[in-house]
C-alpha cells in the first residue's frame, strides 16, 4: 500500500541519495518550486547525495545552465543526469547510423555539437533530410507549443517503410511547461512504435540512466536510493526495474486525478489511480517538500 506522507524529511533518514526529476517536481518549465528546493537543500544537509535526473534531450550542461536561469541554487543537487547524456552515447557508437533525420528544436542542438571526450575520435554524425537518413534522432516535435504526433503519419510511414530506427532522446510522452501541456519525443517514439517503427530509448524508465547516474555517484553497492517524481511511466516503472523505493508526486502530470487539493492527494482515489495504472510505489505526496 502506497503511503501518502506530507513532506521528505518524514522519510529522508533511511536513504544515501535521491533521483529526483525535474519538470513537475522542482520547477514547471519556467521557475523553481520553493519547497522543492528547500526539500533537497535539507536532504543534501543531512549528508545525502541529489542526482537530478531528467529525461531533457539535451546533455548535462544545458540541462544545468537552464536551472542556474530559472534560479534553482546549486546546493540543492550534486549533480545531473539527463536522458541526452545516455541517448548520446547511443548515438556516437551508431545506434542509428552516422546520416540521421533530427526532429527537434534549435536548443537540442548541442546534442550533436558538444561532442564528449569519450566521443571525439568517433565517426561524425551528419544531420540530413529525411530522404538520406539510415535513423532518426528524436528530441521533440519541430514545434513543440502547436504540433501533435499526428502531424508526423506521413513522413514516419514513409520511414517506417523503408526500416529506419528512431532513437528517442526523451522517453516522456507530455511536460507541462507553465500551464501549457507539450508533447515529448516520447509521444513521437510510442507513435512512431505504433506504425510499426522501431525504437530505442535511453531515459527513464529505461536502465541506461540509472546505470550512469550510479556511476558517476559513487556511493558503492549498498547505498539506499530513492526515486522522486511525477511520472507514472517513467519516474516510478523506473523505480519499480531498479528495485528502489519512490515518492509519487501526485501534484504534477496526473493532479486531476486526485481532488481538488493539489497539496494534498484523496486517500480514497489514490489507491484506484494506481491499481490501474499498475504501479505501486512507496510513498505518494501532493508536491515535494
């Protein structure tokens, strides 16, 4: 039975570290959420490690100079993992060819120009029209504030059919950005998946993420880790394939599900909510605090 608790600190003392998500969870896309930051401050406190750990298509540092933008400090984290640090990798040993058709926005860019060291002496990568490619490179819909997948049938058949694979650089299906709901390459990936494509992924809830984002921790094979986020499929599946506790937050993707009181998720519709999305995590709280 998933445990409603009100803030972090009731649970904080039995864990090393935190994998805590960003959008819904820290901030809405465009600023901080106070209590969530001074959660993670208390926690770092204590002497635990933060990974920020995102989906974002973008490698790390984008990742963080956006943060230091939007004005989260840096003493509430140790450090961050996004899914474009693991989807790069994939791409620079050629998971979907060295010619690939990239779907996304001009701030994924740097996904193919900041090469990592491990990197430098790999075959480049050539961003080409959907005509030449051998793969596709997803990090969002060209428009992300207007488009939905189905804007794409024509050219993801026309691909499907001639094998190409799709790498998704961000397994999420939708952010909220402000109070704006968007479409992730994630969306793009399932529908690309459902023409009968395939496709890989590197994020959450996939092991690629977790496996770099323990590496780069160092904390050694006993350390006790907890998962924070607002993703059913991906923060919590997540949790639940690495075998580690959760914090559901119940106020971000899904809070229409669970009473008017943001801050405070209905005891009685919880357990339903997730019994049908089969999952089950440790605890659940309205916003991270």
């Amino acid at each position: 039975m998933t445990r409603i608790i009100s803030s972090l600190a009731e649970v904080s003392a039995s864990y090393d570290a935190l994998f805590c998500d960003l959008w819904g969870c820290l901030h809405n896309g465009r600023q901080p959420f106070p209590a969530a930051v001074a959660a993670l401050q208390a926690f770092r406190a204590q002497g635990g490690q933060v990974c920020l750990m995102t989906n974002a298509p973008r490698p790390n540092q984008y990742v963080i100079a956006q943060l230091d933008r939007m004005g989260v400090p840096r003493d509430a984290w140790d450090l961050v993992v996004s899914s474009g640090d693991a989807a790069q990798d994939a791409m620079f040993a050629g998971a979907v060819g060295r010619n690939v058709w990239h779907i996304g926005i001009e701030k994924d860019h740097g996904f193919f120009t900041d090469i990592p060291d491990a990197h430098r002496d790999a075959a480049p990568i050539r961003r080409v029209p959907l005509e030449q490619a051998e793969g596709i490179i997803a990090s969002g819909p060209f428009d992300e504030l207007n488009e939905t997948p189905e804007d794409y049938r024509d050219r993801f058949q026309g691909a499907v059919d001639r094998g190409l694979p799709m790498l998704c650089a961000n397994p999420d299906i939708v952010v909220d950005m402000g109070e704006t709901r968007i479409y992730c390459a994630g969306a793009l990936a399932d529908f690309y998946q459902s023409l009968g494509g395939t496709a890989l992924y590197y994020g959450k809830p996939h092991a690629p993420i977790y496996e770099r984002a323990r590496a780069l921790m160092g904390l050694g094979p006993d350390a006790r880790y907890l998962a924070v986020g607002d993703g059913i499929a991906t923060d919590i599946a997540g949790a639940e394939a690495q075998g580690i506790d959760s914090i559901f937050v119940t106020g971000g993707l899904a809070a229409d599900a669970f009473g008017p009181d943001v801050e405070q998720p209905d005891s009685g519709m919880l357990p339903e909510w997730l019994g049908s999305q089969g999952r089950a995590p440790t605890f659940a709280i309205g916003r991270l605090r």
